[in-house]
C-alpha cells in the first residue's frame, strides 16, 4: 500500500468521475464455505463516482432504485469509498451512482459487486494505483452492510475474475476451465428477509462430526484440483457439502425439486449458491443449459415460486467502464 501522506501531498487528480462495472458471483461451491468464489458472467453492477467538491468528505448515494440505502453506512459502495476516502486523507465531496444489474438477496453477490465496482472505480479517480490484492480488502469493507461483517468469497471473485480461494490477505485465482458453464436460478418471488445472509448463517450448526468435516475438505480439495487441471467433471465431483447445505436447504421452498431436475437435464453438480435461496448447476459445455434452466424452473414452480433462469461462463472480473 502507498504512504497516504507521500501520496496527499504528490497526488493531482486529472479527471472528475470514474466508472467501473463488477459481474455477479457465487460462492461456497458446496464445501468451500466462506473461501470459494466464482465470477459470473451474467448479471451486473455499475458504480460512478463523480468529485463534487473539495474539503467536505461528503459521500451521497444517488440510486433510483428505492431499495438501495441512500447512506453511505448503509449501502455496500458507499462503506468502501468511505474506508479508501480515510486511508488515503481524500477530503472530497462524492457521489456515486449507483446502477443494480444484481438483484440483492438471492445469493449470487450483489453488495459484493457494487462493493468492487467501487473500489476499482475510487482507485481509478484518484491514481491510488492500489496493486488488486489490496483492492479486495477494501471491498470486503462492503459487505459489512449486508452480512454485519467482512467476508471475501463474493467480493474477491467479483473483483479479481474466474475461480478465487480467499481469506483475509491471500486470494489465489484459478483461471477456470473454458468448457465450464453454469445455470443459475433465481426465485424471483420468494420472500428474502432484510439481512438475509444473517439470517442464513444463523441456522448453521455450532458443531459437526469429524467425518463431515473430512468429507468437506476431500470435496474441496478435489474443486480445486479440477479448476487446477481444467477438468469440469472433477470439479462436479467435489461439489457435496453434508454441512452448511443440509442446515440451509429448509430455507429454500423447492430446493429437492430443483436440485434432483438439474441432474436429471444433464447437470453434473447442483448445489446453493452462496448463502441462497438460488441454486447453482454445473456443466460441461453448454449443450444441455437451456434444458438444465428450464428443469430448474420447473422445480421452483413445483413450490409455487417464479424464477428467472440464466446461463453463463465464468467472468474476469470488474473493470473500467
């Protein structure tokens, strides 16, 4: 990291806005709770963040959606800005503008996409030439709008791109196979209460049996092994988690029918994604996709819920806009 006061005294600022766009992302992939992510090449955000003025480090969310929080404690972009703002003495007025592409509260990493975009986007306006290790850190500031807490799974492959195992300081990315594809359903008219994934982390045991803990880290293991060797069956063979899933799968209305659909299209692996309530399936090209999307619906619709369906490969991450 820069010295903040080598760089306030050295620093001029050449442009008056900067915009980045960040993809959605799932994360956990079954046993990798709370350490693996994956990028999507889906769905969306993008963050501007505009200098207004100088001397009053002011930061306005600008957003018409009605759902975004308009403070900056609140809203998962602003905690960022608000953190790089300190460490870096910028004593600006801001705003950002906010633009959702990723619906909040399904699992696949909205407050981690803005949360990216924002950095990016701050690091750019203000030439902090902040290596994206770095970048991560301050992006997992955001997540604490939504989860109550840093976590860097969803910020991590949001920002960095492709297969990302994370933890506070250490992000290792795997470029993921070529042949990967995913369908990913989102239950677009299930209720999601407000601080869902506190919710959701709230029904996990405090306890497990050594042997699911061995069966976790052997599916985990073997996740990485096939990202490593670019082989997607591999990795559909690790994904079987007997510890967060089983306590979570009550929380998603249809979550049997989906999963057991998914396979019988041609999927190779279903499994939550992230904290719910979607569901994630994986692929060996994209010859079976639409059916897989179509079989997943159709699961959700045996529940009486409306989903929204969507294939795709992986993403490389965040980037100027």
């Amino acid at each position: 990291m820069r010295d903040p006061l080598i760089w306030e005294r050295t620093a001029r600022v050449a442009v008056k806005s900067r915009t980045a766009v960040a993809p959605c992302s799932t994360a956990n992939l079954g046993p990798g709770y709370d350490v693996f992510g994956l990028a999507l090449d889906a769905l969306k955000d993008r963050i501007k963040i505009t200098k207004v003025s100088a001397g009053g480090r002011k930061i306005a969310i600008k957003n018409s959606d009605q759902a975004i929080p308009a403070a900056a404690e609140s809203n998962s972009a602003g905690l960022v800005v608000k953190r790089m703002m300190r460490d870096f003495h910028v004593y600006d007025d801001v705003e950002i503008h906010v633009t959702k592409g990723v619906p909040a509260g399904y699992g696949i990493g909205s407050s981690a996409a803005s949360a990216a975009a924002a950095a990016i986007a701050f690091n750019a306006l203000y030439n902090l030439k902040i290596d994206r290790n770095r970048l991560v850190e301050y992006a997992a500031e955001g997540e604490i709008a939504s989860a109550g807490t840093k976590h860097y799974d969803n910020v991590s492959a949001s920002l960095l791109g492709g297969f990302v195992i994370g933890s506070k300081g250490q992000f290792i990315r795997i470029e993921p196979p070529r042949d990967l594809f995913l369908v990913v359903a989102v239950p677009i008219s299930m209720h999601v209460p407000e601080k869902k994934t506190e919710v959701a982390r709230s029904v996990l045991p405090k306890e497990v049996p050594l042997t699911s803990v061995v069966h976790n880290v052997s599916g985990a293991a073997t996740i990485v092994a096939g990202f490593a060797l670019r082989d997607v069956e591999m990795i559909a063979r690790g994904i079987d988690d007997v510890i967060v899933e089983p306590a979570r799968k009550h929380l998603i209305p249809g979550y049997n029918s989906v999963k057991k659909n998914a396979v019988s299209a041609g999927a190779l692996a279903v499994t939550i994604s992230g904290a719910g309530p979607s569901m994630i399936a994986f692929l060996k090209t994209r010859k079976n996709a639409n059916k897989v999307a179509v079989a997943m619906a159709k699961g959700f619709e045996e529940a009486g819920v409306k989903s929204r369906t969507f294939a795709c490969r992986p993403s490389s991450g965040a980037r100027l806009a």
